[in-house]
C-alpha cells in the first residue's frame, strides 16, 4: 500500500517552511474570498475536492486549503512564446471568480504579459528583476512552444529583441520548477503541426530540467491550478506519466469517463451532426470523437468552473491533450482511418491507445470489461 504517512510529513515539512517565508502579496488569501462572496465553507469544499483531484486522501484537505493561502509565498513567472493565449483564457475567463482563478491571482505573479500592467522596457525590467531576486524559488510556468529554427528568430519579445528561446533558457536557469501549460508548451502544438517551418517544440526539447507537461488545448483550470496546488503543498512535481502528465489529471482516457460511454457500448452513434442521435445525446465516435485515444480528465473535471466540456457542448473530442494531435489526430469530424464501426471498433481503439502510449495496458473500466470487445481483447492478449 501506498505510504500516505510519508507524503504527509513532507506537506506539512514544506507548509511550515513557506509559513515562516515572507508573504508577497499585502492581501490574505481568506480577504479575496470574502469579498468575492465565497464563504469558508465553500473553500473547505474546494479544498476537498482538490484533494480528492490530486488523488490525496481526505486527511490533506486543511492542508489544500493552507497551501492555498500561503500561495503567496511562492513567485510565479509566466511566459507567452508562440501560443494563442487560450490557456490563460481556460483560467481567467471563468463567468464567476472560481475559487481556481482566486488562488491563481493570490500567488505572487511577478511576470505575466496578458495581465501585468508594465509593457516595454518597464516589463522586460520586471522580468530581469523577477528573475535575479528569486532566483532559484520561482516556479516558471511557460504557454506556447519554443520556434528553434534560425536560431530561435522567429518568435522575439521586447523592446531589446530577445529571442522566445533565449528568454526560455534564461527563465529556466533559475527556476524551481518548471510547468508547460498547454499543448503548445508541451509537444509544440499548432505551430508544430506539418510542415512546421519555424521548428517549434515542446518546450523539454530546449531545456535540461525536468517539465511538467499539462496537455490541451487548453488545459482546464483545474489541471493548471492543481498542478501549482501539488508544488506549493510538496515543493517537487507530481507523479507523471511518459509524456510527463501529472498521472492524476491524465491518468485515465476521455472515453473511460465520458457520459456517453453507455451510447457506444450500445451502439447508438451520431450519424450527422443535428440528428435525431445528436439530439438524444448519443456518441460522437462516427462524428470524429478521439476520446477512445485521448487521455485527459476533462468528463469529470470539466472547463470554465465545472460547467461543460467538448463532448457535453454536442462535438467529439479532437484529442488536444496528446502529442501532435493537429496531425496524427485529424480530421477531426471523422473517425480516424474511417474504421468500420459495428464489429472491430473497441478493439481497435484500445489496441491504437495502447500503441500511441506505448504502455501495456489500457485502462478498460469494468463497464468496459463487460463489453464484447473487451472479451476478445482478453482473448487475443
Ligand atoms: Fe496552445 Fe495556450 Fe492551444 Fe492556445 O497558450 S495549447 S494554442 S489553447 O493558448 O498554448
Ligand atoms: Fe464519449 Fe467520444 Fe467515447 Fe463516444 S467515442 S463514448 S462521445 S468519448
Ligand atoms: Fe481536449 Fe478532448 Fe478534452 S478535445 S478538451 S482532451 S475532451
């Protein structure tokens, strides 16, 4: 069994160590909740769930929400290369203050390029700053992937014309921890897609420190702030999986979770997009729907404070949270290869997530267990 024991002595070691730290921001946490309407209830019950997220048991749900309020004790430096913001978006742009975005902002943000108010020369001197004053402590969260060909000069920010890549290289020096947000940062992205003419990469191909990789395009707001929840509480990253995803964000496919699970194994599909089909909720697999190769956990976790997700909103999951989706993905109204639906399917679709993850086993749910393909799945192993 797992030592849960053990975890907990580090949490509460780092927790002591950050509340002995000088707080960086002039207004506690529990200030910015009251004003926002949010009582203490609401933030146990967040602190709990986030718990329940990142896999921990019930036992560190008061230290979710201490590690919460001590986020300001923590630098944040957030980088922009080549990406659409999106990510940004996924966290800012909830319709209410989620308690995500609150504790997003309650960290100490030293850099951001879409939410600072410095631009020019006074930004890049912020970063320069941040950089030099908490070198070593910072935790660097970078969107967007790195363009490397012509050394880099595709992407430059600034008035003094830095590269993407050097500002990168830079940041990642004095860093503590590292975070890719999104699939751009992480695999390379759209920009990478075929022919990829500006050479740009996930941000691990340019940097020798270990990244964490949060896949999609974007990421849900829970994916980004739990990852920050699990180095704030634990000072070190998470358990990940090959493509270095926090196992508890991406540890089980769309498909496995997806509220439409019960139409595919009956066999009851989306013909067109505005069938009758589309009306009673079916699957999406015959419209393109990739949730059977995708790993992510946006059916439970869901986007902008838990209010819907691709497959809820009527479309297919297009894959965003694996590695060149744009191209070993599309099209993404299609089923990939237009494989024949009615016998091979789920055989086919576990064997492909198998391949494309190079693990041995596939999460198959005990629903899926029951189901035929998964018998003759057993049977050919
Ligand atoms: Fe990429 Fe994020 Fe997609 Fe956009 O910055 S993951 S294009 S949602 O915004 O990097
Ligand atoms: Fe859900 Fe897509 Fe799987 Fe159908 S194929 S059950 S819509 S994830
Ligand atoms: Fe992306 Fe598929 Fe989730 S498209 S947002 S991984 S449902």
């Amino acid at each position: 069994m797992f030592n849960y024991q053990a975890l907990m002595d580090l949490c509460k070691k780092r927790l002591d160590k950050l509340s002995k730290m000088p707080a960086l921001k002039s207004t506690p946490l529990v200030d910015n909740i009251e004003q926002s309407g949010i009582n203490r209830r609401e933030f146990m019950k967040w602190s709990s769930l986030t718990a329940a997220a990142l896999a921990l048991p019930m036992e560190f749900t008061p230290m979710v929400a201490k590690a919460a309020e001590l986020a300001d004790r923590v630098p944040l430096v957030w980088l922009h290369l080549a990406e659409c913001t999106g990510c940004s978006e996924s966290l800012l742009r909830a319709d209410t203050p989620s308690l995500d975005t609150l504790i997003f902002e309650h960290l100490s943000l030293e850099y951001h390029e879409t939410i600072m108010a410095a631009a020019g020369w006074q930004a890049e001197e912020n970063l320069e700053h941040a950089l030099e004053t908490y070198k070593g402590q910072y935790l660097l969260a970078v969107e967007g992937a790195v363009p490397t060909a012509n050394n880099g000069t595709f992407l430059t920010v600034g008035a003094k014309g830095k590269t993407g890549m050097a500002i990168l290289k830079e940041a990642a020096d004095g860093a503590a921890g590292i975070v890719a947000v999104g699939t751009c940062s992480s695999f390379g992205g759209v920009q990478a897609a075929a022919p990829n003419p500006t050479g740009a990469k996930g941000i691990h191909k340019v940097i020798d420190k270990p990244v964490v990789n949060l896949g999609g395009c974007p990421p849900s707001e829970r994916n980004i702030v739990g990852t920050l929840m699990y180095f704030i509480m634990f000072g070190k990253l998470p358990p990940l999986d090959i493509y270095n995803r926090p196992r508890w964000a991406y540890g089980a496919r769309v498909h496995d979770n997806c509220e439409r699970r019960g139409h595919f194994d009956a066999g009851e599909f989306v013909e067109e997009f505005g069938d009758e089909g589309a009306k009673n909720g079916y699957c999406l697999f015959k419209v393109g729907c990739k949730g059977p190769y995708t790993y992510n956990n946006c059916p439970t976790q869901r986007f902008n404070s838990g209010t819907s997700w691709p497959v809820l909103a009527g479309h297919g999951c297009i894959g965003c949270s694996e590695p060149d989706f744009w191209d070993s993905m599309s099209e993404f109204e299609k089923p990939l290869g237009r494989r024949d639906i009615t016998s091979s399917l789920d055989k086919t679709s576990d064997y492909i997530g198998t391949a494309v993850l190079g693990i041995s086993a596939v999460g198959i749910t005990a629903h899926a267990v029951a189901s035929v393909f998964a018998k003759k799945l057993d049977e050919e192993e």
